[in-house]
C-alpha cells in the first residue's frame, strides 16, 4: 500500500487526500458506498471529483460532474461518458473504466484534452469504484487534476474542451481484490 500511497502523491497533496478520504470510508464487501462517500465528501476536492456510471465495458453514463469539471467540459451529468473521448481512444477508456469497476480495483491516468482552439493539455485522474444503491450500476468516483488545466488555459479559450484526445499512463491500484493482468 505505500507504493501505491508514493505513486499517488507524486500527483499532489489534493490526490493524496482524495484517497486518504476514499480509504478511510466504511466497507461493504470490500468498497465503500456513494452514500458514505457523500456523506462526508471533503469540500475543498468536491469541484474537481466526478462520478461516471459504468454500464458495461463500451458504455459509461455520467453520474455526476463538479463545478471545475463542468467548467472545463460543461455540464454532462446525465450524458454519455464514452463521448467524452475521441473515437481511437473510446475502447481503451470505456474498457478501463468497466475492469476498474468490475474487477474491482483503481487506477491513475493521463488524460489529454483538447480545446475548441487546438490546445492540447494534459491532465491527471484518480480514478477508484464505489458502491451504488442500483446493483446493475457499477460506479466510479475520480479525481481530476482540473485546476492544473484552467491555470494553464487562458480564459478566453474555456469552456472551449473539444474532447479527450489521449488516454495513457494507467497504473492499476490494489484496494484489495488485486489488479487486472
């Protein structure tokens, strides 16, 4: 475990915290519930979390959306989440996100977005499962480095996000049942 705590504060004090909230959670079956996690969400972290609902391994819904993140994307909450991605990369992401919430494990990705303008920016995830009140429903919560992106894209080009155009870097987190091959 800290390894993994090392590999995520590499990212920064905010991701160390978000995990340092999720870990910390009450446990059933090994994952925490959305309703504990709300419950007691950090305010300070809440604008850059979103929330993806996890379908099937092609199909993603977003579940929820923070006010950094619709910032950036506007707001999805509702939406398609496998749209946020360029077609060549819609596969890989939509397949992560399904073994993260099936397997059951987390992850840290690089995502690289683009703007309306041409602008490409990378921007990091800490991506973990959650426990939902609708079995059917496999749910993750992530941390975005959203921040980090509206520093360095000048206001005159938000809410300009066009999509996702790279998705890379993916290292697997053991919470418990391992992690994939």
């Amino acid at each position: 475990m800290t390894q993994q705590t090392d590999h995520i504060a590499a990212f920064g004090s905010e991701f160390t915290a978000f995990w340092a909230h999720w870990t910390a959670l009450p446990r059933t079956g090994g994952l925490p519930h959305i309703r504990d996690y709300l419950d007691s969400a950090v305010p300070r972290l809440q604008p850059n979390v979103s929330m993806m609902d996890c379908l099937s391994a092609t199909a993603m819904r977003v579940r929820h959306m923070g006010t950094a993140v619709a910032e950036v994307t506007g707001e999805l909450t509702g939406k398609s989440g496998e749209a946020l991605y360029a077609q060549n990369i819609r596969a890989i992401a939509t397949q992560t996100a399904w073994t993260a919430a099936s397997h059951p494990c987390g992850y840290t990705v690089k995502r690289t977005l683009t703007t309306q303008k041409g602008l490409a920016m990378d921007m990091h995830g800490l991506v973990l499962p959650i426990l939902t009140d609708t079995p059917d429903y496999l749910c993750l919560v992530a941390y975005n480095d959203i921040l980090s992106f509206n520093r360095n894209i000048k206001r005159a080009d938000r809410p300009g996000f066009k999509t996702v155009i790279g998705f890379s870097d993916v290292t697997w987190l053991d919470i418990g049942a391992g992690v994939p091959d």
